[in-house]
C-alpha cells in the first residue's frame, strides 16, 4: 500500500506540472504573433454532450485537449457572477424569468437543461467554481463579462487565476483603457471588431495603436467582403486573428457546417487565405482532429522506399463477395509468432483486433495473452451469423474467452486478477448491418469521420513516463541510457498492472473505465457504434499506429517519422512504451482498408 499511495503522490506532482506547463505554452503562443500554431477555442464548453457553460462542458472541453474555453458571464439580484448566456433562466434551466432578480441560493435549486431541453441533474456553476475547474489546465474566454470587470478581477485574484482570463469588449479603445486600464498588464483584454461595419478598419487601427492586444475577434457575413484580406497585412507580426465558426454569418460562410462537408474551405481557408490562428468553434474535437492531420502531412516527407509493404505483410487475404480489399498490412513489432494483432475479413465482417500487451508474466501453452485473446475474437468473429447485432456479437466474443477460462480453469485465478486476463481491442465491420462496432482503442476512418478512441487513462500514463524521463534527462541520462533502461515505463509499470480494475468495470459514470474483451461483460454504453451510410470505403486499424491516415503509405509514413525521430515516444508522440531493442516498433500494428461491395 506505501508504493501506491507513492505512486499515487508522485502522479499527482507530475499532474501539476502538466497543467502549469499547458497554460503556460497556451499563454506562450498566444502572446506570439508570429507564431503559427492553431488555437482551439470551444464555444461554451463541450455543449453538445454536456449542458452548455456547466462544469462538465468545461471538464469534456479540457479533455479534448482545447485550449481555450469561451462561457458567458451573467449577475445574480445579490450580486453573484454565474454562468449562463441569456438573461432569463428559461431556456437552459428549469427555473423562470429573469437571472437578475433570482438569488444565487434561489438559482442553485434549478437544474440544468441540456440542448434538447431536457432536465439535467447538473447545477448552475458560479464563476468562481468556473475558475477553479480550469484552473492549470485551459484558459477562459469570458463574454458578457465587460461590465462585470472589476468584480472579475477580484475573483481571479483570490482564485490566483489571472493568467487564465481573457476578457473581450467592442467598446472604444480609449474607453477600455480609461475605465479599466489598471488590469490590462494583468489580464488579457481582446477587442471585437465586426468587418461589416463602416467604421471597421478605424476601430482596429486604434485598437492595435492604443491597447496593442494580443489578438482581436473578427466577424463578416460574406466573402464580397474584401476587407479580411487588408486585416492579415495589418495584423501581421502584430496581433493573432481570431474567427469564429459557429454560423455562416460570422466568418463568411466558412464556418463549421461548411467545415463538416469540405474542412480546407472552411477552416483551412480561414487559416490559410485570412491568417487565422485562433478558432472558436462549435465542434472542437472534428476541428483538433482537423488540425492535427494538417500538421502531420504538412511536415512529414513521405518519399520512402516502399518495397517492405508486400514483403514483410504478415496478412494475405483470400476472396470476399462483399469487401474489396484495397490496402492491408499487418506487422508484428518483434516477429509473426509474438504479433499480438490480427485481421480477419469473411463474407459480412472485416475487422482489426489488438491483443493487449500482457502487465504480467503469465503465459498459457507459452502464448502471451494478448495473442490468446486476439486469437479466440478472431475465432468468435470467423463464426458470426451474417445479421447479428453489436450487443449479441461483443457477447459472442465475451463467451469465447470466458469459455477457454473455465475450460482450463482459469476462472477463478483471472476473476480475482484482472491484470493476467486475455485482453484485446477491435473495430469491427458489419456489413449486414453497415456499421462499425469500436471496443477500445482501435482506430477508424469512415468518411469525414475520425476516431481514435484513445483511453484517458493511457493518455495520462504516457505523460507521466515522458515527464520521469525529462528528468531522468535532466539528472544526466542521455537517450542511449533510457533506451537501455526506460525509467518512466518502471515509474507507471506498477499503475498499468492495477488500472485493469478499469476495464469493462460495471459502476456506471466510473472515472476512466474503458471497454475490451477480456471474457467478462462488456458496458455497451462504453462501444462506440458508427453508422456507416453511404460511404464507400473505410479503415480499420490497431493503435500500433499514432495517428490514422486515408492510406497505407501515409498512415506508415508517419509512424516511421516517429520511429526515427522519437523512438522511446515520449516527445514527438507520447505513449506508455518505447521501442525496445530487437524491436522494430513500439508495438504492433494492423491497417485495412476496405471498398464495400453494394
């Protein structure tokens, strides 16, 4: 119990380090007008699977990996700061009338309504509470808060919050500086500047003289709007430029419905073409998404000898009715007997399975259970009746292991010690039903869609081993020595043997439970289920590679830009483990892509 609690203190200190360090390079690129990284604003939090400026909306936001968090700021009758866009309670609480003759006590009784305006079981949050949730971790853009301003800055200054905060008016520049310029070394002011407006050019040019902001909010209708192409040259080297995406009418029709359909005409053209490098969106996760595979094929040379792809492809696939199979490949990354991941394509399923790397030593018949459990999915799926359903064939899977465990009596061993069970993830493809079944951390790509799935949990262990070994760095060990001896995979080690209890935990709303196969019932409330439409072709993958691609060679490509350039991945891209030596990767990997026959 003391190398837990250890563990558990040591976690916490390099939690505090991450969220410091994410503000503080948030705060850096921001106050860097020539720098070119994208930062991602969410419009009221995570409103879309969570009420809008609630706390959860926050929390889902800082999840994402968002940088900066807009909410609204409304006043109770005793003088409250809260959070809400309207000024009456009615459309987004269960209470009536207006928010400035209710009592903070009075409003903390309602409940907040989500999207579809149904009840919630979540509260009203007060700034204060605001402030404190994204508190290291985001920073806040607060609206309709101009008026509120002196009070605000009390709050930040008793939350020791002041570098989270940008505050945002269209208010004259004198005026700004004349009434509050006492807070503007302090706190960040951002201007608002609607392009539509005769006075527009103007405004800005006294904007950038007299307050010099860091960055200012624009807006136009229309494209017959010349006038954001004058603000790039002006900003340039001055000042980042923010647009948001939320309806056509604020960033000329390039916004996130046209994003969704064609994303370089709507956020690619306003960074490109308007030299935007601040967003506010309605749809943070599609956009981070976005960006990222901007990133990725911008800066990667994808020039390589390809001949390895047909040699060293360790999946040949037969003939199928219903699938064409355009590209495959599966790789072990030490050999073919210990590759932990499989492909399997039959008349009516495709899928990609990833055996779990084993937290342990124990072995069946010398198999690791990673491969045991890759092994019996692809048996159970081999099996499928063409028209089974989600629910029925993850129980399919579930049986086949839970089978073999009480075959060879394992049951009760693997029952009270989840960290030796047979464990895998998938995606898999049901043609009957033309959908996609996601179990973990498996990979897809079917159209416009994206999903990596990624666990929380593994997210957070991948940071914590980057940060032990920046300071094992630090303290005098050069690359070559953590190659040899990778203390940040021994820090979490013992955290990734105990963080089985997670998996297909049955607690409903359990912090970082995720789903897999492991021979005992799945949560389907965990299973992502993608309908697939009309779309022609999709791709399967393990999480053996980093980050998903339309094709083969680019999905390689970037992994090999990793390897190469990060090979212990605890930079370019942080993950639990490292190559190894005699490995050729940091973990297996299985990629399929498929035309579906109609």
């Amino acid at each position: 119990m003391k190398r837990i609690r250890s563990l558990f203190a040591l976690l916490s200190v390099c939690f505090a380090l991450f969220a410091q360090e994410r503000v503080d390079s948030i705060r850096e690129c921001l106050f860097n007008p020539n720098d070119r990284t994208i930062l991602v604003v969410s419009h009221r939090g995570d409103w879309r699977n969570a009420c809008e400026n609630s706390i959860e909306a926050i929390e889902n936001a800082i999840k994402m990996g968002v940088d900066i968090i807009e909410v609204d700021l409304a006043r109770t009758k005793d003088g409250h700061l809260i959070l809400m866009h309207d000024s009456k309670l009615d459309r987004t609480t269960t209470g009536k009338g207006l928010i400035s003759e209710h009592t903070l006590s009075e409003i903390k009784e309602l409940h907040l309504r989500n999207g579809c305006h149904i009840k919630t079981i979540y509260k009203v949050p007060t700034l204060e509470e605001a402030l404190l949730a994204a508190k290291g971790k985001v920073m806040l853009n607060l609206d309709k808060a101009f008026d509120y301003f002196d009070q605000v800055y009390e709050l930040l200054e008793r939350t020791g919050t002041t570098n989270l905060v940008i505050m945002k008016s269209d208010s004259p520049a004198e005026e700004v500086k004349r009434i509050y310029g006492k807070y503007l070394d302090k706190v960040i002011f951002m201007p608002k500047v609607n392009l539509d407006n005769k006075d527009a050019a103007k405004k800005l040019n006294n904007y950038l003289s007299i307050l010099k902001p860091v960055a200012v909010e624009f807006k136009f209708a229309s494209d017959s709007n010349n006038l954001p192409y004058d603000v790039k040259r002006v900003m340039n080297g001055k000042s980042r430029i923010w647009y948001n995406t939320l309806w056509d009418t604020h960033a000329g029709g390039h916004d996130d419905d046209c994003s969704l359909i064609n994303p370089d005409e709507g956020y690619g053209y306003l960074i490109d073409s308007l030299g935007t490098t601040i967003l506010q969106t309605d749809r943070p996760a599609y956009l981070i998404e976005y960006l990222k595979k901007r990133t990725m094929t911008k800066k990667i040379d994808c020039n390589r000898d390809w001949s390895y792809l047909p040699s060293e492809n360790e999946y040949h696939f037969g003939h199928s009715p219903n699938f064409e199979v355009k590209e495959c490949f599966l790789k072990g990354k030490k050999s073919p007997e210990t590759n932990e991941d499989g492909i399997i394509v039959t008349p009516y399923f495709a899928a990609v399975i990833d055996g779990a790397t084993a937290k342990s030593d124990f072995e069946f018949n010398g198999k690791k259970t990673g491969r045991l459990a890759m092994e019996l999915t692809l048996e159970a799926i081999r099996d499928f009746p063409a028209n089974i359903n989600a629910e029925e064939a993850l129980n399919r899977i579930t049986d086949k292991i839970h089978s073999f465990y009480v075959e060879h009596n394992l049951l009760d061993e693997l029952g009270n010690q989840p960290g030796k069970r047979f464990t895998a993830n998938g995606i898999i493809y049901s043609h009957s039903r033309n959908e996609v079944w996601q179990v973990g951390d498996c990979q897809c790509i079917i159209g416009s869609l994206y999903s990596s799935n990624e666990k929380e949990i593994d997210a957070i262990m991948a940071n914590a081993r980057a940060v032990v070994n920046e300071v094992a760095l630090l303290n005098g060990m050069t690359m070559k020595d953590l190659e040899e001896d990778d203390p940040g995979r021994a820090f979490i080690y013992p955290f990734l043997q105990k963080q089985a209890v997670l998996q297909n935990n049955p607690k409903k709303g359990q912090a970082y439970a995720f789903p897999v196969f492991d021979g005992f019932p799945i949560q389907m409330e965990q299973v992502n289920v993608f309908p697939v439409g009309n779309v022609r072709e999709i791709i399967l993958s393990s999480d053996g590679y980093p980050h998903l691609f339309a094709t083969l060679k680019e999905s390689e490509c970037y992994l090999m830009n990793i390897l190469e350039n990060d090979p212990l991945c605890m930079r370019l891209y942080k993950s639990t483990k490292g190559i190894k030596r005699g490995n050729c990767s940091f973990d297996d990997r299985a990629y399929l892509r498929i035309k579906i026959n109609r």
